[in-house]
C-alpha cells in the first residue's frame, strides 16, 4: 500500500502525461539570483504562494498572486516559492511570472519534479530556481545529478531538498546551489521542526547554505533554526492561516534579522 508521496508521485505523473507543463507563454524577464541574494542578505525568507495545504489545512478556490507578492516583498520577504502542482495543490504556472513581476524577487518554482518538462517550463515561465528533492528522485530511480545539470543548462539555480542526514549528506555531494531540509515528512505530513537541528548536527560542516522548510510558524521559530545554522526559511501554510498575511509575514521577518 503506498504512502502520501505516492500519491503525489502519480499526480506529477498525470500532470506531465496530460501536457500541463507545455505550450505555455514565455517570460522574458532576466533572472535573479535566490543565491546572490542569500549571501548579500545574509539569511534567506522564503514566502511562498499556495492555494492548498496537502494536510488539509486550509484551500483557496483563488488568490490573487500579484497583490500577495507585493505585499511579501513590502513586509520584508526575500524571495518567494510558487507551488505550480495543479491537482492537490491547486497551483498554476503562470503564478510564476505574476508574482515576480509584483515583486522584483527571485522566484523558486516549487513542484514535484519527476520530468525535464518540468525543468523546462521552469525556465520558460520566468523561475529563479527549482525544487528538486532526494527523496522523490529515489523513489523513482531518476538521474539526480542529471536533473540538476539540466536546471543550471538552462538557467536555473537548484535548492535541493533533504529529510534525513543520509539524504543531506548525498545531497552535498551534488552540484545544488543551496540544500534544503523538510521538517514535515513526505510520507504522513507530520511535522518537528526539530529535524532542522538533527541534520544541520549530524551532516557536519556544509559548503552550501541550508533553507529551513515547513512547519515553521513564528519569528520565535524562524530565529531556533537560524539558532540551529540555517541559512534562510521557506514559510507558505503559516502566512496562510494567518489572520492577516502582512502582519505574519513581518513576524517571521523579526525572526530572520534577529541576532
């Protein structure tokens, strides 16, 4: 019987059979670099656009992306990930442009990469940089490095994403701009943001900066996995269960300047 990340496997498998990924507009923007901007920030807050939470948290039937993403960068954001997986997520590719068009950030584009398609259309929609993750790779036998070499061809940084130190540790091995650690498992959606910690201890010195993922709620969080050496949060159900979206994003931004 197969997990939650099977299930959202076969999405990104339907997703990519049925054409969701081609014959879209292209963005002829320039690039910006998530990673120029981390060194030059110093910490990385990574605001995200998300129509749906996978557990159920909350769902939007719409948002409107371009005020969202001016409001992230006036409240102190950094940069911002757009989930695009349409199915459970409810996201759309040309999220990707409105939101860096709004802002004048970089943009992550946030998917469950399986296909060069996907890598494409990252490229061709106006993203900054990809999620690619150990774990989705494994499960599929897929060429990781391959993928990753295929990003930077075509213009894209990688954040590569980890959930335990094993999949840290390989992850440092591969050309990844920036490693990634997922408090919330792929495979239940239960989240301990004390992961961060045991990784960042157990992988040893790293050469990349490491992005915080999920489950992060406050300032006082954002500030423990600063406290725990990472270089940057990414941050989406928080902001969109909060009362009010500016205000929560000024919150987790306390956090990131704090000493």
């Amino acid at each position: 019987m197969g997990d939650i990340l099977d299930k959202f496997i076969a999405a990104a498998k339907e997703n990519v059979a049925c054409g969701y990924y081609n014959k879209r507009e292209r963005f002829e923007g320039k690039r910006i670099s998530m990673r120029q901007r981390l060194d030059e920030a110093g910490f990385l807050l990574i605001t995200e656009i998300k129509h749906a939470s996978p557990a159920g948290e909350y769902s939007f039937d719409n948002i409107d992306v371009e005020k969202a993403a001016a409001d992230f960068r006036r409240c102190g954001s950094d940069a911002i990930s757009v989930v695009v997986e349409p199915q459970i997520f409810r996201g759309r590719l040309e999220n990707v442009a409105t939101a860096k068009k709004a802002s004048g950030l970089p943009v992550l584009f946030k998917d469950f990469v399986i296909s060069s398609a996907q890598i494409e259309a990252a490229a061709r929609v106006g993203a900054d940089a990809v999620l690619l993750v150990v774990k989705v790779s494994d499960r599929l036998g897929l060429d990781l490095d391959a993928h990753i070499a295929e990003a930077h061809g075509r213009g894209l940084e990688v954040l590569l994403e980890a959930y335990d130190a094993d999949e840290m540790k390989r992850a440092m091995r591969t050309d990844a701009d920036m490693l990634g650690i997922n408090n919330r498992d792929l495979t239940t959606l239960k989240v301990d943001l004390g992961r961060t910690k045991s990784i960042m201890e157990a992988a040893g010195e790293l050469d990349r900066p490491v992005i915080s993922e999920s489950g992060i709620k406050s300032g006082k969080e954002v500030e423990y996995v600063k406290k725990c050496g990472a270089s940057g949060v990414l941050v989406g159900t928080a902001i969109w269960k909060a009362k009010d979206l500016r205000e929560k994003v000024k919150d987790l931004k306390s956090g990131a300047v704090s000493v």
